[in-house]
C-alpha cells in the first residue's frame, strides 16, 4: 500500500484487491472493541468515537456506516472503480466556522438519543487517533452562507425587512450560519424514548430493512446505529451562541421536508409559504437583536415518501366526491396504513443539541411537535400560525384538515359539515 497526491488532497493508493469478505455479523474471537462507546459522557475522550468503517484492526463500534443514504452512492462510486474504498478523508480546513457547545445536555443520555452532539468536533478532539489511521469522520459539518430566494427579496421590496447590512444585504440576501447533521442512534435511548423494549427495536430494525443489518440483532455489545436515512439541516439567523441565551428572544420554525412545495412551489399544501413566513419571522427576529432558527427535517412526505405522497394525492383527487378536508387523513391511512411515520419524538434532539431551553415564537401550528418540545423540557411561549392570505386556494384542504385534528388555530377548530365543504380541485385541473 502506497500513498499518491491528487491536487492537494493526500488519498491512499491500494496496491492489492482481495475476494476475502469479512463478516462483521459475530465478534471475532470474543475480541473487545477497541473504542468502546459510552454515551452520555461528558468528556468526547471517555465518551469514544464512532466509527462506522470495517476495518482488520477492530476500531468498529458502530452498525451502519457514514453518510446515511449516500453510503449507498459511495458503494456504487467504490465498485464502480472511481473511489478507493480504502481513502481516509483529509479533514484539514473542514472545521465548523463557529463553535457550538458543549452544553449539559451534550451529557445527559435522556436528551440526545439520535445524533452524535461531538460529531462537529471530531477532528480536533480525536486528531491524535485520526493521524493513527482510525477512520473517524465528522458526522455535523456548519459553515455560512447567503439565502437568495424570491420571496425574501419581495420582504425586502415591501417593507417587511429592512437592508441592515449584516444579516439582510443590499441585493435582499439573508446571511446565516447552516449546519448538516447526519443521523446517529443510540440504540438504548431511542429504544426507552419510543417505550418499547431494545431487543424488538434491534429485531424490527433488522426486519423491516430486509436483513440490511444482521448486527443490530447479532451484536447486542453494539449500541450505535448510523441509518440509511436522510439527516438533518438548520438555518441559523443572527448569532448561533444565543440560542442557548434565555435573555435573548428565539423564534423558531420546525420544518418537515416537502419537495414538491418546497421546492418547486405545488399549490397542493401550505408547506413552501409555512417555511418562506418562518424564515421571515426568523429573519425579523435577529434584526431586533433576537435570533432565529429553521431546523429542516428529510421527512418527505409525512416520513412515508415520496411515492406515497404522489399515491395518496391521487387517490384523494379520484375519491367520490373529490378531494376533501374530511377524508384528508383516512386517504393516506388507506394507502400507506398509517396517518404519519414522522414520530415527533426525536425532533427535539437537535434543539438540545443547541443548548435551547426556551422558544419565545414557535412558528408552527403542528399539535406534534408542540407536545414533543414541550414534552422534552424546551419550553414554548407563543406560537404563530399561518397567516390566511399564504395559503394556497388548494391547500385549504389541508389546513382545515389539520385544525380539526388538533393544529394549533387562534380560531375555533372546524366542525365537520365545515370540512365535508372544503374541497380542493379535481386531479383533471392539473
């Protein structure tokens, strides 16, 4: 084995391919892990790293591998032959440009069950056993950017947001500081915040990916799981050190991803105009010497998928009588047999993860993720719904829908006859 430069990125070069498949289903020889993890540690050193790559020399300590979903693209890249299986990441200049914590609840294995609160600060704390060789990789990466969207600029246009300079430029961008999080499972915790016992967790896990994943039932010495799944991204607005500040007001939106609204603007739900009115407010907030807060979760459609979505929203438009607010929940029952797989119970990971203890505008009106923030110990002043003139004309539907199932509504919840009347267009309009 041999070490080659690309540009100025130093990569190992492998010099022999071996047929030899190494099962990681059973430890070798009763040996221990080499890294044990103990989570909820206060110290990263005595808490361990979390390493996900198979490696001859035992450092695995978790199921799963790095980069949820996109592992699966790297396999491709590796048996395609673009991408040495054996490459260590250079993480020289990748580190966060602004510090988040560590805060108590980093250390308190109650609060944080499904992300790694170190995993931004790897390469410095674990950089004596990444010089070593250990595949140790960063599971949170912030840096800074500028929002261009169209509706910001017509804020901006209309009056709503002042041009301050700092977080609202003269072109109408928004400056904040983003991070991704990747999911991290501990697999105990998760197992006691769904109130189910580990082993069926470990057992449902391993079933229901079709046999992905023989150590989540086989290695029981194993507690972390990196899923296949999609992560996690916030949008911070003003100074990130102030969230954790109880004297400085937070608003904050929870966002659930929808990509036909989000991003391509479908007229069928609130989604786009909800998240645009929450980063508005969000921005407002810092401009008043507050701070603002998006957490944007890869739940597509209700957690269900996309493929579900498009289904469901079909079957609503071909329903006798066309689509309606009071069949709006049973159509998605009927096709994917439940009403919503998103579970808020793990959301507010990622607020403890930040330090928060208090939301002062909490930009929603899901009862949901309410109950679950609140429910965690982060308590909520007020909560801002959509304003009425956001919601498309189709997406009534929705809306009504949701207040009668419990969304937080400053008006009276409708009744019945009120949602058999609301009906969204027919599937032959589109």
């Amino acid at each position: 084995m041999g070490v080659f430069v690309e540009g100025d990125c130093a990569m190992t070069e492998m010099t022999n391919k071996s047929t030899h498949i190494r099962l990681t289903s059973h430890p070798g020889a009763g040996a221990p892990i080499r890294f044990p993890l103990k989570w909820g540690s206060a110290d990263p050193r005595t808490r361990g790293p979390i390493v996900g790559t198979v490696s001859e020399t035992g450092d695995r300590n978790a199921v799963g591998t790095h980069g949820g979903s996109y592992s699966l693209y790297r396999a491709l890249a590796v048996s395609s032959g673009s991408l040495n299986p054996i490459q260590r990441p250079d993480l020289n200049d990748t580190m966060p440009v602004v510090d988040i914590g560590p805060y108590p609840q980093w250390s308190d294995p109650k609060r944080i069950v499904s992300l790694d609160p170190w995993g931004h600060k790897v390469a410095d704390v674990y950089k004596d056993l990444i010089a070593e060789g250990v595949d140790i990789r960063p599971t949170i990466a912030i840096t800074k950017a500028r929002l261009t969207m169209v509706e910001l600029h017509q804020a901006v246009a209309a009056g709503r947001l002042p041009v301050d300079g700092t977080i609202v430029s003269q072109t109408g961008d928004v400056a904040v500081t983003k991070a991704a999080i990747d999911p991290v499972w501990f697999l105990p915790g998760m197992a006691e915040r769904f109130h189910v016992d580990e082993d069926r967790l470990r057992r449902t896990l391993f079933e229901q990916t079709g046999g992905m994943y023989p150590e989540l039932v086989t290695r029981p010495d194993i507690d972390v799981f990196l899923p296949p799944i999609g992560g996690i991204t916030i949008y911070i607005m003003g100074d990130p050190a102030a969230l954790a500040d109880r004297t400085v007001p937070l608003t904050c939106r929870v966002h659930d991803e929808c990509n036909g609204s989000d991003v391509f603007g479908s007229d069928i739900c609130t989604c786009r105009p909800y998240l645009m009115h929450g980063i508005e407010e969000c921005v407002q907030a810092a401009q008043q010497g507050g701070v603002g807060l998006i957490v944007y979760n890869r739940k597509e459609g209700r957690a269900l998928g996309e493929v579900t979505k498009f289904l469901v929203y079909n079957a609503r438009k071909r329903q006798e009588g066309g689509d309606s607010a009071a069949t709006y929940f049973e159509r998605t029952e009927c096709v994917a047999g439940v009403q919503d797989a998103r579970f808020q119970e793990l959301m507010p990971d990622i607020l403890h993860w930040l330090g928060i203890t208090r939301i002062d505008r909490f930009v929603s009106m899901s009862d949901m993720k309410h109950d679950a923030i609140t429910g965690s110990g982060i308590e909520i002043l007020e909560r801002v719904s959509i304003p009425d003139e956001l919601i498309p004309d189709d997406a009534k539907v929705e809306i009504e829908a949701k207040k009668a199932a419990g969304y937080f509504t400053q008006d009276t919840a409708p009744t019945q006859d009120a949602l058999t009347e609301t009906v969204g267009r027919p599937l032959e309009d589109y």
